[in-house]
C-alpha cells in the first residue's frame, strides 16, 4: 500500500470540513428543538413511550393536543410542563 505525506494545508482542509459539519449538526439540532408544535411520532420519540401511552394521556387530559384533520399536535411548551410537573 502507497504511502501518503499529510501536509499542514491538508490538515487545514480537513479541519474546515469538519467545523462545517459540526456547524450543520448543531444548526439543525437546534431547528429540531425550536419547533412550537409536535407531532405525535416527535412526541413519543422526545418521551421514549408507545402510541398506547400517547393516546392515554390524550385521552385523561394529562397532555393537553390540537387535531387538524387526522394529525394530533402537541405544544412543547405542554410537555415541558408535564415533565417538571411530574419531576421527582
């Protein structure tokens, strides 16, 4: 196998790249989280719980949802309440 020589320039390079992705990573973590409203699928992902358990705290008012034809929203104002309510 051929050996290669790294240059500084390389490094360089190689750097630049890197921050970029990082840059996009971070920039859309943060578009992912500044979202005011969630779909249910989001929902059960931030929460770690089944549609099962989604739909029971529909249905016993714990997390409070808006329906627009078939798709339930969820504010994350809602849920945040919801887990510091219930923060042990």
């Amino acid at each position: 196998m051929p050996t290669q020589i790294i240059t500084t320039d390389d490094l360089r390079e190689f750097k630049i790249e890197l921050l970029d992705e990082i840059r996009n990573i971070v920039s859309k973590q943060k578009s992912d989280t500044t979202k005011k409203w969630l779909k249910s699928s989001e929902v059960r992902k931030l929460l770690n719980i089944s549609p099962g358990t989604l739909q029971t705290l529909r249905i016993n008012g714990t997390l409070p949802y808006t329906k627009i034809g078939g798709t339930n929203y969820y504010n994350l104002t809602d849920i945040e309440k919801l887990l510091s309510k219930n923060k042990s």
